[in-house]
C-alpha cells in the first residue's frame, strides 16, 4: 500500500446529452480517490470542500478505508457546482455555476516528505495557485503527476467555458515526472485552442514538455486511447472498449489514478498506462463516484 496525495476540487456535476438522459452527483477529484481508495492505497485529499456538499461527500466515502480526510478544508457555500453538457459530436460545453477559493498549501507542504506519490489535477481552474505549486514542488521528495485540464478553460462562471491559449503551461509542467493533457487542451497549449491537431502536432508538444524535464507525457485521445511519449520512445495505447458508454465523465480522471497506481509499483510507462485504459474504458460504463469505487475494487482483486 502506497500514500498518495491528491490536490483537486471535489465538484457537484449535472450531466446532460442529446437524447435527454442525465445524472448528477459529486466529482472532480473524487473521481480519483475513488480509483485509488478501490485499489486499496493510502489517499490524502486536500481540498476546499463546500459545506452544502458535506453530507453528500460524507454519505460517498463512508465505506472508503483508505481514504484520509485531514487535508479537507470546509469553506461556506454552495460548493463547486458545473453543468456539462455532451453534444452528439464535438467537446462537451461546460458552464460553471460556482466556485471554492484556491486551497492553501499549508498541509501539503507539512505532509509532503511522507508520501510515495502526488497528483495534481486542475478540476476547476481555480484550485491552487502557481505559486503554491511551485513551492510544493520544490519541496516534494516523491513522484508528481500534473493533470493541467482546466486550466486551459476560461475563468468565468454561468456561460460556457472555452479553451484559451496558455503560454504559461511550462510553469505548471517544469520539472514534474508525468504530465497528462488531452488532445483539445494540447490544442490550446500550441496556441490553437478549439482545433483539431494531427497527431504529428501532439508529439511535438510532447518532445517540448520532456525538454521541460517531465519524464513521461500522457496525452489522453477519448475513444482512440491515450499517446505516451517519454524521451526514447512514444506509442499509441488502443482504448478497447466494447461497454456501451454510460457516462464518460471522469475517464480521463480514472486514467490517471489507474496508471499511476501502477507506475508506482515500478511498471514502466506504457504497461501502467495499457492498465489506466482498461480502468477508464470500463468506467465510462458506469455512472458515479460510488459505482467508480467499487469498478476499482472489482479490478484489485483480478
């Protein structure tokens, strides 16, 4: 069993898609701890947590084990609330209804020399400030994942987020081990947000973030599977999914918490990733954080 810390937002999402089906329920990184806590290792979650979320969250992580909470700041409010929609095709139109404020990274910084492994994934935009980061990793001793995602959105509330350039993603990537981004933020990151890059485009931002010192790039491609580059090698992972898609909010998520559960057990990049797609493809049949958590239990014990 291995500690893993997660910085993130836990978020209450209400989904809709074109044929009027629906769901709603807490995320964010939740979708994470969910994965980790099933496959039985130690998570520590810091983040801001809405109070008007507390019971639901409480209600959630009941039966998580391996799940500690000391990290949790309750803030007032409402919570981090998002409406996503999924278009019969193109990228899904998010609008964020509210928010948490960016989480402190007092405790982080105190925990920090005792965990095997951290991961940073920008659920919001609004979750930790560059600074801060930056300072975590100076600090951290372990392995760290950084999942860029919503960084590349628009910072505003109550109308769609779109993707934007972000010429600063070198201050977030810089120096950590694994770097995950999917094709339509990669996209922005080249300064053409809303296309649709060839995959030659994706390796060459690939080769510019190892130059960053990032040892391996994930690069998330939806119902093709996932593009992993390190400095020697880059190869397509095929996602094979014969599950019909229930609700692929949070794949990306469960991708990243699968493979890194694996690279921390010394696999090497793309035998941990080949296991995150096998996670994710069988998530996107299922709906929720609890029927994640008990997807990963299901996986632990094959």
């Amino acid at each position: 069993m291995s500690r893993f810390g997660l910085i993130g937002t836990i978020t209450y999402d209400v989904i809709t898609n074109e044929t009027g089906a629906g769901f709603r329920g807490l995320g964010g990184v939740l979708h994470q701890a969910a994965v980790l806590c099933g496959l039985n290792q130690d998570v520590f979650l810091y983040t801001n947590l809405g109070e008007e979320l507390s019971d639901e969250f409480s209600d959630t992580i009941k039966n998580w084990k391996t799940l500690h909470t000391q990290g949790i700041n309750r803030v007032p409010g409402p919570g981090n609330r998002v409406f996503l929609h999924y278009p019969q095709r193109g990228e899904r139109i998010e609008v964020l209804k509210s928010v948490v404020p960016p989480l402190s990274p007092r405790k982080i910084l105190h925990d920090i020399k005792d965990l095997d492994f951290l991961v940073l994934v920008m659920n919001s935009g609004f979750d930790l400030g560059k600074e801060d980061w930056q300072r975590i990793r100076r600090e951290a001793v372990c392995p760290l994942w950084v999942d860029i995602h919503s960084l590349l959105l628009e910072k505003r509330l109550n109308s769609p987020r779109r993707y934007i350039s972000f010429p600063d993603w070198r201050e977030w990537a810089g120096g950590v081990n694994y770097f995950q981004a999917n094709s339509a933020e990669v996209a922005s990151i080249l300064g053409h947000p809303g296309k649709d890059l060839p995959q030659t485009d994706l390796r060459r931002f690939g080769k510019m973030a190892l130059e960053t010192g990032v040892r391996v790039v994930f690069v998330t491609l939806g119902e093709e599977g996932a593009l992993i580059m390190t400095e020697k090698h880059a190869k397509t992972i095929a996602l094979n999914n014969n599950t019909p898609v229930v609700d692929s909010t949070g794949c990306g998520d469960v991708f990243c918490s699968g493979t890194a559960a694996k690279l921390v057990e010394d696999s090497d990049p793309f035998e941990a990733a080949q296991y995150g797609l096998q996670l994710a493809s069988a998530a996107a049949g299922v709906a929720g954080i609890k029927a994640t958590y008990e997807l990963a239990r299901k996986f632990a014990v094959c």
